[in-house]
C-alpha cells in the first residue's frame, strides 16, 4: 500500500512540476476572447506590417512616376585643364599674299633693271612671311564652363499610359495587403481553436487520469480487505502507468499550441497569455444553411482579385508598347557661362554666356521590330493569365465544396457524438457503482471508461473540425476587409459579426 501511495504521489508531483516549467504561474496569464486575438495579430503580425510597408513603397513609387511631367532641371560645372593644345593647319600660303601685294605696284615699270628690283622685292616679301607648314595651336590651357538645363515632354502617350500603370500597382500592392490580412485572420482562428481543442484533451485525459487514481484505490482496498485479486490489482496499476503518458502529451499539445497562437499573433512567446471560452461556446453555432450555397460568390477572394488587377496593367502594358509608335514632343531650354584662360585670376575672367530654347519632336519610323514582337509577347502573357485564372477560380470552387462537405460532415458527426457522450457516460457511471459494489470486473470499468473517451474526444473533434471548416471558408470568400461597395478597408477593426 505504501508503494502505491509514494507512485502516485511522484506521478503526481511530476506532471505539476512539468507543467509550472512550462507555463508561467507567477503571473495571472492574460485571457485573450478571439476577437482580441485578431485586434492584437492585425497590429502585430509581421506579415501584415511587411504588407502595409509595400504600400508605403508603391505609393512612393507612383509619386515618382509622376515626376516625369514635370521639368526635370540640372545644373551642370565644368573645368579642363588641357595638356596639349589642339594644332589647326589652313591650305593657303600667307607670302604668297604678300607678293601679290607688290606686284601690281611694278608692272608699269621698264626695263631689266626695274623689273629685276621687283622681283627681288617680292622674295624678300615671301621669305619675311610666316609659314603654315607647321601649323598654329589654338585655344588656352584652362576651360570654365557653368551652366543649367531644363527638360519638360508635352506630348508623350507612353508615358501617359505608364502613370497609368503606376496607379495599379498600389491597387496590386493594396489587394496584397488584404489578402495577408485574410490569410494571419485564418492562421489566428485556426490556431486559437487548436488551442481550445488541446486544452478539451487535456481535461478529458486528466479525467481519466483521475479517475484510474480512484480506481486504483478502490482496488487496493479491495485487494487489502481479499475482494479482489491481485490480477485486478495490477490491471488497475497498469491503467494509472497508460493514463500518464496520454496527459503528458495531451499537456505538451496544449503549451504547442499556446506558443503557435502567440507566434501568429507576433506578441512574445515568453507572454503569458490564455484563451477564453471552450469549444462547447461555439457548438451553439453549428447552424448553417446549406441550401444558400450555391450564392457563394468568389467575387472578393483576393487571389482572383490579385490576377484581376494583373489583367487590368498587363492590358494597360500592351497600350503603353502600341502607343511606342507615337511621335512624342519635348520643350528643352539651356543656359550656359563659359571661360577660357591661361591663368587662375578669377576676377579677370571674361564670361561668355550661351543660351537655347527649342522643342524637339521625335517619331519612331523602324527598331527592327522590337515593338512589334513585345506586343505579341504581351499578348501571349495575357492569354497565360487568363487560363491561370480559370484554374485558380476552378480549384477555389473545389476548396468551397470541400469545406461545405467537412462542415456538413461535422454537424453529422456531432449529433452522433453528443448521442454516444451521453450513453457512454450513463453506461461508465453504471459499471463505476457496479464495481464498487463488486458487481462487474475492472475490465468491465475501463472498457466504460474507454467509451467515454473516445465518446468526449469525438465531440470535441467534431466541434474543432466544424469552426476550422468555416474559417477556412471565410478565409475563401473574402468577406473580410470589405465595405458594401466592394472596395478595400484595410484599416477596418476586425470583428466577428
């Protein structure tokens, strides 16, 4: 007796020595209702601030797009210093000016002599007159230049249409959002029903637990009093030694749980937090109209509105590479200082100014068909999209189907089940008073007991199976983060109506 007595004290102090390791008793765990436990995710889930985070950058980058209608201005500054002067060579002789300069003067003289004196004139004229054969530098050693710029299109459809597609992709950027938000709403549902479905094993296996204790000691007595042999006896040790293992797990289950719950929401997994409510809170809601099915929309599932929205700019990407064929219209203006010296006195500097204003048109006549084949590639990608659309509204279909059918199945399941709790307790609470009068045998008693495990986890199971399905089918359908009209509220405090 002694023995049995220090076993179960050191199974028991054991499973509550594990359990304070692994939940925080020092403080009273916050208890968190699931409407809090989405308000919380929907604030601190990094998906969802990484989303909002692609918003900021999409609308930073539209505003950039925007830039290019207006003038883009620069200013420029030069200096050169030049290492060798560039040489100019002219094909005219400059004495060859010269002695034509004198000969005009001569001609109306006679004689040998005088005309000797000319000619001797005009050799001297030519040899005294500088040669171009080695040609003239030109230019100074240092070059200034300073000046402004200014650039500004007046008629460019491309880059109209590219505006365009600028604003879709914040569209694009904002349907992410929504659906990262649909998708941490589904994650924190399913993961906070798991943590009610953990902690119903947990009650139920520490209730068998107890409950083989009990049993254990009823046989003792009457094995100590020669009521019951020793065969029952250890039958009765052997169910309190599986009975640990069971809540073990079951235990561990529900700290998994809790830790999975807190790492959705994006609170701290050392917080010591709880969930409030039981799965029986939401079995009193296993209603649902199965004849309205067939009104399920997928209008707002966020996957086909993502590849709506994909549709939409990648139409408005065929028009941009059509309207490439558009002559296009410019404004420029430029005004520029320039400086040229052989020295570094800054005052003395003389500044000439130089100064533009033009419009330029450019067509497009022939890029080797360049254009051309982006336009039928553009094309082709569209037709692409359209077929992965077909499919991906095909399959949601099938994932509508399939949780209409599991939830279908669990209101099924737990009718019976509820039906079977009730039997099987009846029958364990018959055979517990017939073995304590010794009317049946502890086999008798754990197969009642096992019944109405079995019996109690179906239920549960049923009730977690049901809301699972319906989270998932909302998470589908995208009700959430919508107005009536249609249009995206992300900022729209979660609620469960």
């Amino acid at each position: 007796m002694k023995k049995i007595t220090l076993l179960l004290f050191f199974i028991s102090a054991f499973s509550l020595a594990s359990w304070a390791q692994a939940v925080d008793t020092s403080s009273t765990p916050k208890i968190l209702t699931l409407e809090q436990a989405l308000q919380i995710a929907l604030s601190e889930n990094t998906s969802v601030k990484v989303a909002d985070m692609e918003i900021e950058r999409t609308g930073y980058a539209r505003k950039g797009s925007y830039s290019a209608l207006f003038p883009q201005i620069s200013a420029s500054g030069m200096f050169q210093r030049t290492l060798k002067k560039q040489v100019m060579y002219m094909d005219f002789d400059m004495g060859a000016l010269g002695g034509g300069g004198a000969a005009p003067g001569g001609s109306g003289n006679s004689g040998n002599d005088s005309g000797s004196s000319s000619s001797g004139n005009g050799t001297a004229t030519a040899a005294a007159a500088p040669s171009m054969d080695g040609g003239i530098e030109v230019g100074r050693w240092n070059t200034w230049n300073a000046g402004i710029s200014a650039s500004m299109p007046i008629v460019s459809a491309q880059l109209w249409q590219s505006l365009k597609i600028s604003d879709q992709d914040v569209e694009i950027a904002v349907e992410k959002a929504r659906s990262s938000r649909l998708d941490m709403v589904n994650q924190v549902k399913q993961a906070y029903f798991s943590c009610l479905l953990a902690r119903e094993l947990y009650s139920v296996y520490e209730s068998v637990y107890d409950n083989a204790v009990e049993n254990l000691k009823r046989t003792q007595s009457k094995y100590n009093a020669q009521k019951a042999s020793e065969l029952d006896l250890t039958r009765a040790k052997t169910t309190v030694a599986n009975a640990v293992p069971n809540l073990y797990n079951a235990e561990s289950s529900m700290i998994l749980s809790l830790w999975q719950l807190k790492a959705v929401m994006g609170v701290d997994l050392d917080e010591n937090i709880d969930v409030a409510g039981a799965l029986s809170d939401y079995a009193e809601h296993m209603l649902y109209d199965f004849n309205e099915t067939e009104g399920l929309s997928l209008e707002n599932n966020s996957t086909l509105r993502q590849l709506g929205l994909q549709a939409e700019q990648l139409a408005a990407a065929i028009k941009m590479q059509q309207y490439a064929y558009l002559p296009t219209l410019a404004v420029s203006f430029s005004y520029s200082m320039n400086a040229m010296t052989n020295d570094f006195k800054f005052d003395q500097y003389k500044w000439t100014p130089h100064s533009y204003v033009g419009v330029s048109l450019s067509i497009p006549i022939f890029s080797g068909g360049q254009k051309y084949h982006a336009i039928k590639q553009s094309r082709v990608q569209s037709r692409e999209l359209e077929l992965q659309t077909k499919e991906t509204e095909r399959q949601l279909k099938i994932g509508i189907r399939q949780s209409l059918n599991q939830m279908q199945t669990a209101i099924k399941t737990y009718d019976s089940a509820r039906s079977a709790l009730e039997t099987a307790q009846k029958a364990y609470d018959i055979a517990e008073k017939s073995y304590a009068v010794g009317r049946n045998t502890l086999t008798d008693l754990n197969d009642a007991q096992l019944a109405l495990t079995q019996a109690q986890l179906a239920v549960s199971q049923a009730v977690y199976n049901f809301v699972s399905a319906k989270a998932t089918l909302e998470s589908t359908l995208g009700a959430d983060f919508i107005d009536a009209e249609g249009n995206v509220q992300l900022n729209k405090t979660y609620s469960n109506e």
